[in-house]
C-alpha cells in the first residue's frame, strides 16, 4: 500500500505550533544590566529614554534591567 506524502492539516498545525514555541522563547530573554547597557542619568542630546522605543513609564525599559529615568539614556536608544 502506497502512503501519501502530502501534507495534512494536522502536519501544518504541529509545525506551526513549533515555530510559535520558538518564537515566544526567544523573546524572553534576560534584559542587559545598567551597566553593559553604558546607562546614565542624564540624557545624550535630543535622545533620551522618554523618547526610545524600549521606554515603558513611568520607569521600566525593555532592554534594561532595574528602574531608568525618563531623562535617561543608554547605547541601546532605539
């Protein structure tokens, strides 16, 4: 008896749910220290941590570890 090769519904679920658990694996990785990160207090020009994507106020970042200041910043400014 010949078994078909083409792919099934069930085949293309299970793949899909292993690329997700990939994914979400990946974004939780561990954020940099204040100091790999060169974090200071006080902002670099017009860039500042309130106007970086990562910042979530009032004082969290997404990249940093700890509490930042608004008028922070660090080399990881995006």
């Amino acid at each position: 008896m010949a078994e078909c090769l083409a792919p099934t519904r069930r085949s293309l679920m299970l793949l899909l749910g292993a690329a997700a658990a990939g994914l979400s694996a990946t974004s939780a990785q561990a954020k940099s220290s204040k100091s790999a990160a060169a974090y200071r207090g006080a902002p670099n020009g017009r860039q500042s941590c309130a106007n970086c994507s990562w910042f979530n106020a009032p004082s969290g970042c997404g990249v940093v570890s700890g509490p930042v200041s608004a008028r922070g910043w660090c080399n990881l400014w995006g």
